[in-house]
C-alpha cells in the first residue's frame, strides 16, 4: 500500500494539530509466531435471495521467518462452514470452499508487513487442479448429458488454480492491506489506483482513500473507501454478458442502467501486537433494481503467544 502512495497519491489533511504524530500500521511478528483468523462471507443478492447467507472459515497463519527485509507466512484455510443450506448444495460454492482447505500458501511480506507474493505458487497450482477435477468431476455426474459440457466450461473458468489462488490471496491482502500506510490521527490520503478486473482480462480505475479515525497507545481505527469508474464497470457489464452468452446491441447498452460499484472498510490495529484485530470490507453493487452486497469480516481469535 505504501507503494501505492509513492508513487500516485493526494494527500487530503484533515484538521490536524501541527504536532500530531504520525502513526505507521505495520507488522511487528517473530519467527514462529502463530495466530488464528476467523473469515466470516456475508452475502445479500436481491437477484439470487436464495443464495443469501454467511460463510466462516477459520485460517491458521505461522510466521517462518521473520528479518529486517521481511517476513515469510504460512497460511493455511481451515474447513468452511455455510449457514445456507441451499447454498452449501451448489457444486460451484461447494467445490471453491473445498478446494483451497488445508492447502498451506507461503505468503511473502514485506519489512512493513505488505503483502508482496505467493511464494510456493508452482507448489499449489497442481495441488489445486487435482482437487478441483475431483471435485467437479463428481458434481457433473450428476447432471444430465446435454447440461454437462456447458458446467464444466463455466466452472473451469470460475475455480480454475488460477482464479483460486486469486481469491484466496485477495483475503489475505484484505487483511494486510493498510500495512505501510503512516498517517496522523483525523489524517486522510487519497490515491488513483488500477484494480483487477474480478472477470480478469484487465483493470478498473478507481478512487482509494484511507483515513485514521482514531488512535491510542493501543490502537487505531481507520476507515477506507474505494470508488470505481462507472465507464469502466459498463464495459464489465457487457464483459459479463458476453461470457454469458449475451450479446447486447449498442442500442440497448445505452438503455442499460448504469452499474456502480463501491468498497467501504473499517480496520482496528493493534499497535501493541502489530496485527488487525478486526477488519470489515463491503463491496456493493447495483445495476438497475438489483443490489448486491459482498461482505468480509476477519477477526484475530487468538494472537501470537509471547
């Protein structure tokens, strides 16, 4: 994130005394520190109601090294639990739950604790076909015939290793995200960044700003949204409908109503640990009448034993 800020930024200070000092989030782990997650999903979808519900996954994450450049993380997915009956029924949400469980991904940090890759990528990708062919293979046994082939086109794009490895990498940047930033209690920044299409095949401007709400000897409070380009996100709209199926005529684009898209996140730092103690990200999107909401809460549930 700190990065991000040196590169393309505008600062927007907010009333801030002159001596108010300025507050880094970043990481204070040792080497064989271990913690425990907890991953809470909240989906709400006007379109799909039935698909309503929460999701918890538990993550075990073991610091293996730890030096002035940086850290080197273990973190591995517990089994996920969703609440939605219907839901936990679909092969699709099944097998993406399934899939990346009790597979350890080698997260490398930097010396701030900012997320900066996947080590063992070439370790995990076949490891991650293997179970989703299992997985998929099994599901689509039970379809008939003439819907076969058409579920397994769609659901190798959705759970391909590649898109896995992309969601569950994005949970973990999620929680790391703000290691880096250094700001003074009421302090805000802003910043024009390039997001990654969640359909792939390019990226979404977009408008990021972070601020520090609050802080204490023991913690901070900041809060974050992001704003994307409407232009951008109607070109995923057709994006979509062409993957689809669909081929919607520039006539009709123009009647199509405009889809927005917004994240808003609210973090809790623990200065002391140098971990989130919480964090709550919702994007929300709507297209016309349709909402929807994709909800991720993280929580420490236990810290590092020192």
């Amino acid at each position: 994130m700190s990065r991000i800020f040196l590169l393309v930024f505008s600062f927007v200070l907010i009333a801030v005394p002159l001596f108010a000092q300025d507050i880094l989030i970043g990481a204070k782990l040792r080497a064989g520190d271990e913690f425990r997650l907890e991953l809470i999903r909240i989906r709400e979808n006007t379109a799909q109601p039935q698909q309503n519900g929460k999701s918890r996954t538990v993550a075990k994450v073991r610091v293996l090294t730890a030096n002035s450049e940086g850290y080197v993380i273990e973190w591995m997915f517990g089994e996920t639990v969703i609440e939605n009956a219907l839901a936990a029924a679909d092969p699709i949400v099944a097998a993406a739950s399934k899939a990346v469980s009790d597979i350890p991904f080698r997260i490398t940090l930097n010396a701030d604790g900012e997320f900066t890759g996947l080590a063992n990528q070439a370790e995990v990708m076949p490891k991650l076909q293997a179970l989703v062919d299992t997985i998929i293979q099994g599901a689509s046994t039970r379809l008939p015939e003439d819907q076969r082939k058409a579920f397994l086109n769609f659901v190798n794009q959705l759970l391909s290793p590649a898109a896995l490895i992309a969601s569950s990498t994005r949970d973990v940047q999620t929680y790391f995200g703000l290691n880096g930033v250094e700001l003074a209690a009421g302090e805000a920044a802003e910043a024009d960044l390039q997001v990654p299409s969640p359909l792939g095949g390019g990226v979404i401007p977009a408008k990021f700003r972070v601020q520090m709400e609050s802080a204490t000897p023991d913690s901070s409070s900041l809060k974050t949204t992001t704003t994307y380009e409407a232009a951008a996100l109607l070109r995923m709209t057709q994006s979509l409908a062409q993957q689809a199926g669909a081929t919607i005529p520039p006539e009709e684009l123009k009647k199509m109503p405009p889809m927005e898209m917004s994240d808003d996140g609210k973090y809790l730092f623990d200065r002391t640990v140098g971990l989130m103690r919480e964090v709550i990200v919702n994007r929300r999107i709507s297209l016309g009448p349709m909402r929807r909401t994709d909800g991720l809460e993280i929580r420490l549930v236990s810290g590092p034993k020192r």
